[in-house]
C-alpha cells in the first residue's frame, strides 16, 4: 500500500491550489501493509450531476472545463 499512499499524496499536492477538486487525504498514521485509509470527502458525485436533469446545462459545461483543466494538469505534471 505504501505506493498508493504515495501516489494520493502525489496526487493530492497536484491538486492543493485547485479550489474546486478535493482529494482524499491519505492518514499516514494507519498505513499498514494491506490497508490504505483515506479521509472522507463530502459530495455529489460528477456522474450524478451529469445524468441528473435537475442539474443546469450550465452547471453541466462548468464541470466539464475543470475535468478538462484537471486532466490537463495531471498530464502536464506527470511529462516533467
């Protein structure tokens, strides 16, 4: 587990200044060998918004520029 501990952290401080994507905190103090325990974030899932009709278009598009700003980051980051 102490490459997904790893790669979360790695991924999270990716994403420390984007106030719009929360990433799960790895807890370093309860990493054991098989186990990986991660903090809980508050939400609706982007799969849900995007088939709920009772979401705006608007909203809609929003989340799709900061998955597309977000993939674009993860790419840039990991080609250095």
């Amino acid at each position: 587990m102490r490459h997904e501990y790893q790669s979360l952290q790695r991924f999270s401080n990716d994403f420390a200044l984007c106030a719009s994507i929360r990433v799960p905190q790895p807890v370093a103090a309860l990493l054991r060998r098989d186990i990986l325990v991660e903090t809980f974030e508050e939400g609706v899932s982007v799969g849900h918004i995007l088939k709920d009709t009772k979401y705006s278009s608007e909203l809609k598009k929003h989340l799709a520029t900061i998955g597309m700003d977000a993939l674009l980051q993860m790419v840039s980051v990991h080609i250095k």
